[in-house]
C-alpha cells in the first residue's frame, strides 16, 4: 500500500555532439534536460575511464590518455581523416584500417566504444535524476551524417548497454522542439552550427506532420575550426615572440585552446577579448578584436551558404517561402554567423531555446512519440545522399535519390555474366558523384551458391531498404524460385557484425555490474519511500489503535528492513519492503478510516 | 499491388497535389514505423516495409513526369532511354549554336555568356510548349483512356528531357 509503481519503459533522448553531450526525457507534456556533459574521455593512469567536466582537467595533464571530438572519427576509415589528423591530437594505433582505432595511454579503444563511454555516463545521470533503470533511447546524429556514421553511432548505443530504438537527424529534432505548441502550418529552416558537422534542413510543417523537404550539410566543419583558427594564430605567436614550436607540446597546445575557445566565446558578447597564456615563467599576451575574429572565419561561416542554398533549391522554395529559421549549435552564438542566416533566409532566426539544449529536448520528444506519450506529432525525414551501385565502368547507377523519405526503397535484378557462375558481388556507394571512386564506399556484397546456369539466366532481386534511421538494409531472393538468396555483407568501414557483438557481449559485462548496482540503488529507494511512510503513519491516531503485538511486528519489520539496506543484496531489500507492507495492511486501513472520520467530524450534518 | 493502387487513386495522369499530399499524410499516420515502436519485431518490420512503400508511392507520383513514366510503364511501354541522344530534326540548329557558345564559354570567351543566357530562355519557352501539350494528353487519357493518348504522352516525354538536357548545359556555375 506504501509502495510506489514505476514507469519501467522511460525512453531518454540523446545528444551526442562533438564537444558536449546531454540527456533530456519527457516529464507529463514537456522536456527536461539534465546538464551538460563534455565529450571528453580519459583512460586514468589507474585503468579507470573518465567522462565529462572530470575528463577535461586530462586534456592537459594527461593529453595522451585523454580524447575530445571523437565523433569526428564516428563511421571513418583511416584515409578518411588525414586531414583531421592534422588538427587533432588524436592518438592512432599503427593497426587502423577500415576501422580507427584510439590510443588512450596503454589501451586502444574504436571511436563506437569511446562514444559508448559518453553515453554510458548520460545513462547513469539519468538514471540517477529518474531513479529508475534506463535501457532504451533515441540518439541524434547530423543530418548529413553517412550509412557508416549512422551505424558507428547506433554500434555506440549498443555497446552502452542502450535499445536505440531510433537515430533522429539533429536539425531535426530541433525543430519537433520548436514545435510544441507553435505554428501549425510553414516553411522551417534549420541551420545547425556544431563542434564539428554543419547541417541545414528545411521542413515543412503540416498539423503536427513534421516533413523534411530537403537537407544538406558538411560532417567536417563546426566550432572546432574556429578554434584551430585562433590557434594557429596564437601558435604562430609563440614562435616569433619566445622562438619555440610548442604545436607538438600536447599539453601546451590543450591549455592554449581552452583559452582560445574562452576568447571566442566572449567575443559573442564583445567587441575584443584576449589571449593569455603562461608557461614555464613566459606570458603571452593578445588582444583580439571582433574585426579581426570575423576577418579569421569569414570564409568558415561563407561554407555554409552554399548547403543552404542547394538545400533550398532542392526543397524548391525561395527565401522569401521560409517563414522560420531555427538556431542549432554552440557556434550560432557568433554574431556573424547570426547575421549570415538573417541575410541569406532574409528572416529573424528563432534563438529562445538554448541552442546547446534544443537538440536533446527535440531528441526527448521523439522518445514521447516513440513511447506512446507524445501524440499526433510525426516526423517524416529524407535519406541526405543517393544510394547507389556501380556498374561496368566504374559507374555509378542511382537507385535511391537523396532527400527521399525514410523508410525509402528499391529492388534491382542481378544476373550472371558467365556461365555457371555461382556468385556475384556487388558494391554499393552513397554519394552524389557519377564514378563509384569518387562516392562513399558502403559495402560490398556477395550473392552467394546461385544455382549454376547458362550466363543471364539467373535472375537474383536484391531489395535496399533505406529504414526510418536512415540505415541501409540488404535482402535479396531467387526471382525464379522466390528462394531467399545467400548474402553475405562486408561493411566497407566501421565494425562487422561479429566485431559489435563480440563489443556487446563486453559490454554487458559491465552492465551486469552497472545492472546489479542500480538494482541495489533503486531498491534503497523504495525502501525511503516506505520507511518514510510509516514513520509518519507512526505519529497518526491510527497508530494508537493498533495493537501492542502489532505494533511491535511493524517495529520488527522496521528493522529487519534497517539491517539489510546497506547491504549489497537488492533481493533481500525487497524482500524486508514487501514484509513491512504486508504487516502494515491495518495500519494504512486504519489511517483511511481516521481519514474519513475526521473528516466526518469536521462536517455539520 | 501499384503506387496507385496503393493511394487508391485511379490510373490518371492528372493528379491533384493537394489532394495526394493529403492522402499521403493520412496514410502515414496509419503506418509510420514510430506508431509501431512498442510492438513486435515483425510488426515493427512490416510498418518500414509498408512505410517505404508509401514514400515510394508518394515520390513516384508527386512529380508529372516520373508519374507519367511510371504510367506508361504500368500499361507496358518501353521508356528506353537512348532515344534522348537523336537530335530532334527542329532543334538541329539551336542545338548546333548552344554547342559552338558553349565551346567558347569554356574556352573562356566572357561575351558567350549572355549567348548562353539567350539559349536558356529559348529552351526553357519550349519546354512551357511541351508541357502544355503534355497537360492536354494527361487529360485526353484520363477522360478516354485511349492508348493512343499515351503513345503520344511518350513521344513529348523523350523530347522533353531532350530540352531538359539542354537547359542544364546552359547552366554554367557562376563565375566568381
């Protein structure tokens, strides 16, 4: 009677951004976020991994034990991020091919795992904040985000021990924030400047139908290059001033950019900021005018214009259609950026929501739908880039165009060129370019034990459904026999199957340790609820008309329930909650009865 | 089952957007795969499946032109695609000048691109003819469902992305 019912199927909704991460749900009709938690990681030199605002400290202690911007490795190949490699003081094994992998000190970890550390911690915050146990949740990710990305980030989820029940595009989720009980009908535009990728979609509102129209973007420009701007810059510095290269000093070049992003962010708000920076006795010293930041990044912000235009052009609406422009992301913060949008969208853009916590609170309410709590709110999102396979010459044929709505899909016939042939592969590409060479490699499959058969004759459907999470998924049959054909997958980049589960099934380890503490932790919950009510049932008239053998198997009970609380036995807990309650039947029945009496008394018949 | 079949539409070839649009969102709030998230896996299965039809449906037969394709393919005419590469005999001429212009503007000849410019317009005026013959054949087969209409539907079809062809040469990238 004292007990309390929990909603065990509590769907959170996930940030996992470049520079922070956060975790919001839906509480009755609207979103609460939690704070944010840096997307940073450090293995301690104890062999302890570190998330968050304790990890950031280890960026400049312990710089070769600490990452931050991981997801700028999400679903990459080593070719893939030369460039980055530039920038980034990430630590590479010697032995990364389709697959990166991290040195963090002695380990090395797959930027899936590193994530799944990041959102691991945003699952214990929650769990804390609900106390409850939290398993399912919707992660974002950019909009312009590829198949293997996508995959990398849904791998993540899993490996934290999470059901991601859905990936949602993050401009997107912005805008299903937005949306709570504003305009029903228009034309949205969602510029989305993060830590690291760059989105725009525009959608179309249509009585709580949120359509995607078209989308576009770059996974490699955010706030980060407009760090390694100011960097460079304060880098150069050093060396003319005290004659010394410190851009291969980690723990120099750590300390420097958190002062540059410092400076940066005060420059949204001022005309000039500084630089200081001591080491080893030296200051350095630098005045930074706004003049001179908009002269640094002008041709950073002038790279988004161009995806807002062809966006807008596919979308097949003008500038003056739009009726309103969202704000997404930390760097939407500077000035100029604000001003771009204005001009290009010739539109005041919306900034009421913190656009650090909007795509988390959009993410919360795609968990309400999800889960069955958010009603007559539906989301309709496109694929961003063409599928396509290669033929003959390198080649590529289209089969599903991008900005099609997801789920998407499309059905090609295979043969044979040989006869008695008995496989064909074949290999898939995203990307808009005509040659395969010049798309993203997806994966290549192999049509496996065709029946042998004069050349052309077999006839092998493959169906490519593109699902809701913007996933490719891969099935085919016999045409003649309406068999199911042998296939066998290999991603071009990113974990095989076997590598995630073989990440899962580590990982589960763990959570059976996470899973028996928070088992323990909630157990001890209910118990305060418990011990609370009948101390306080304890002090009613109601008491007083128990028995004394009663009163004392309540007493009993009470600290049966005291003895095992501390211990680690969550089955034992639960079992002293259930006595206390059952011995408390009379007690709570009594406690109604006084209720109703003095309520009786109260009142002139 | 076909797309218009599926959006229980008759097999016309004029279709009213809004009309679409509306059956479109109805239906998706019917079967979209987030309605079926607490569901079994086969039923969460079949909601992509459905659901990848219906985008399929709506994207085939939102555009005219991919509808009228769709439609002749339906009712068994070959859309082959080579047929784009023979030079319509009445634009021999304007094909032969947009080619010259276009040679030059490459070669980085400045005044060519108003020449570019004019041969757009001229382009794009007849491609306005075409779809006008083609709104008129649209309504002739939806009214008789005589095949004659769609034989002529295929005709202007080809010469269509002929001029649409055209058109997208003419679209040099600014110059900065």
């Amino acid at each position: 009677m004292f007990q309390i019912e929990f909603d065990n199927d509590k769907v959170v909704g996930i940030d996992l951004g470049t520079t922070n991460s956060l975790v919001a749900w839906m509480e009755l009709a609207k979103p609460a976020v939690l704070p944010l938690v840096p997307s940073i990681v450090s293995l301690s030199p104890s062999g302890e991994i570190v998330v968050g605002e304790k990890a950031r400290q280890e960026l400049i202690d312990h710089p070769d034990r600490t990452i931050y911007s991981v997801k700028r490795l999400m679903g990459r190949g080593i070719a893939d991020v030369q460039q980055e490699l530039k920038l980034f003081p990430f630590h590479i094994a010697d032995d990364s091919e389709s697959i990166i992998r991290v040195k963090l000190g002695e380990k090395t970890f797959t930027p899936p795992e590193i994530s799944a550390f990041i959102l691991r911690q945003l699952k214990q915050n929650a769990e804390a904040a609900l106390g409850q146990p939290v398993t399912k949740a919707v992660i974002t990710v950019p909009a312009y985000f590829n198949d293997a990305q996508r995959q990398a980030t849904r791998d993540a989820g899993r490996i934290a021990g999470l059901e991601v029940l859905r990936l949602v595009n993050e401009p997107t989720a912005a805008a299903l924030a937005y949306g709570l009980d504003k305009r029903q009908e228009g034309i949205i535009a969602v510029y989305d400047l993060g830590g690291g990728t760059f989105d725009i979609s525009i959608l179309k509102l249509h009585e709580g139908i949120f359509e995607v129209l078209a989308t576009n973007g770059d996974t490699h420009l955010g706030g980060d290059d407009i760090d390694h701007r100011l960097l460079r810059i304060a880098l150069e510095d050093l060396q003319s001033e005290w004659g010394e290269d410190l851009s291969h000093v980690g723990e120099a070049v750590q300390t420097l950019r958190q002062e540059v992003v410092r400076a940066k962010e005060s420059l949204s708000f001022l005309p000039d900021a500084h630089i200081d920076f001591a080491w080893h006795g030296k200051q350095y010293h630098r005045e930074i005018t706004r003049e001179l930041f908009e002269s640094l990044i002008k041709d950073i912000v002038d790279r988004t214009l161009g995806p807002c235009r062809h966006c807008m052009k596919d979308a097949g609406v003008t500038p003056e259609q739009i009726d309103e422009v969202v704000l997404v992301g930390g760097s939407t913060r500077i000035p100029m950026v604000r001003g771009a949008v204005e001009v290009l969208f010739r539109a005041k853009p919306h900034t009421e929501l913190n656009p650090d916590e909007v795509v988390a609170l959009g993410a919360a309410v795609q968990a309400g739908i999800l889960a069955g709590t958010v009603e007559n709110q539906l989301l309709l999102d496109v694929t961003p880039l063409s599928l396509g396979i290669e033929i003959s010459g390198g080649v590529v044929s289209k089969i599903v165009h991008r900005n099609s709505t997801i789920p998407a899909s499309a059905s090609e016939t295979f043969t044979t060129g040989v006869d008695g042939q008995t496989n064909v592969l074949i290999h898939v590409v995203q990307g808009e370019r005509e040659l395969a060479k010049d798309c993203r490699s997806l994966l290549r499959f192999d049509l496996k034990e065709i029946a042998p058969m004069p050349a052309g004759m077999p006839r092998i459907e493959v169906r490519f459904l593109i699902d809701a999470n913007g996933i490719l998924n891969v099935t085919a049959r016999d045409a003649r026999t309406g068999k199911e054909q042998s296939i066998d997958v290999q991603p071009s980049y990113g974990l095989t199957l076997e590598q995630t589960e073989a990440m899962i099934d580590a990982a589960i380890e763990h959570g059976e340790e996470d899973l028996h503490a928070a088992q323990v932790a909630l157990a001890r919950v209910d118990a305060d609820a418990i011990l609370l009510a009948v101390d306080k049932a304890g002090r009613n008239d109601a008491w007083l008309e128990l028995t004394d053998a009663e009163r004392e198997e309540i007493l009993g009970a009470i600290r049966q329930l005291q003895t095992v609380y501390h211990g680690d036995d969550h089955h034992a807990i639960r079992d002293r909650i259930d006595l206390l309650n059952e011995v408390t039947h009379k007690l709570a029945e009594n406690m109604m009865n006084t209720a109703v009496g003095s309520a009786l008394k109260g009142t002139k018949i | 089952m076909d797309y218009f079949e599926f959006l229980e539409l008759p097999r016309n070839l004029a279709i009213d957007a809004k009309d679409l649009e509306k059956r479109f969102y109805a239906l998706s709030r019917k079967l979209h795969p987030d309605l079926f998230a607490r569901r079994s896996q086969a039923e969460r299965d079949q909601a992509e499946e459905s659901t990848a039809v219906l985008n399929d449906a709506y994207r085939n037969l939102r555009d005219p032109i991919t509808r009228a394709e769709y439609l002749l393919k339906l009712e068994g005419f070959d859309i082959g695609e080579q047929t784009t590469k023979d030079v319509p005999p009445e634009l021999l001429e304007e094909v032969f000048e947009l080619n010259m212009a276009l040679e030059e503007f490459h070669a980085g000849a400045e005044a060519d691109a108003p020449q570019l410019e004019s041969a757009r317009r001229k382009f794009e005026a007849m491609r306005g003819d075409i779809d006008a013959e083609l709104r008129q054949k649209f309504a002739q087969w939806d009214s008789t469902r005589n095949r004659e209409a769609l034989t002529a539907v295929r005709v202007i079809l080809n010469r269509r992305k002929y001029i649409t062809n055209l058109i997208s040469q003419t679209n040099v990238p600014d110059r900065i």
